[in-house]
C-alpha cells in the first residue's frame, strides 16, 4: 500500500474536522444501539442509552420532570459551573 500524499493527508484533515465540528453542534443525534437501546448523541461527552420502556417511562413523566426542575432550580449546576 502506497503512502498517501501531501494533498491527500490534507483532504482526510478536512474530512475528519467537518465531521468533528459538527458533532460539536447543538444538534442531538438518535441512533439505535448494538443492544437495542435508542442512543442519544450530543448532550454530552457520552451517549444517553436506554430502552424503549425506560424512554416511555421517562416520556410519561415529562411534565413532572420539568416540575422537579423548575423547585430545584437553584441547586443546580449548569454546564459553564454556575448554580
């Protein structure tokens, strides 16, 4: 196998950065796992992973959830570290 060139090493730069800028973007990405499980991209570092139960549990619960937010407001960190 031929050792790529200068320009071609610089075209797979390229590639590799659009694709790691926009995965840097807001943007959520859902994605079925090897396991079965939706997978949610984009909210941090790691995917959210759980089962179709467990995402129609958490669904359910949506308006409770925001509820618990909302009375714990001040206790919670926000990802730049302020509370």
């Amino acid at each position: 196998m031929a050792e790529p060139s200068p320009e071609e090493l610089k075209a797979r730069i390229a590639e590799l950065e659009q694709k790691l800028s926009s995965r840097r973007s807001k943007n959520l990405e859902f994605r079925v796992s090897e396991k079965g499980g939706v997978s949610v991209y984009g909210l941090g570092r790691f995917p959210v992973t759980l089962y179709y139960e467990q995402w129609m549990r958490l669904l359910g619960a949506i308006d409770e959830l925001r509820s618990f937010i909302e009375q714990n407001k001040s206790k919670l960190k926000t990802k730049d570290g302020d509370s």
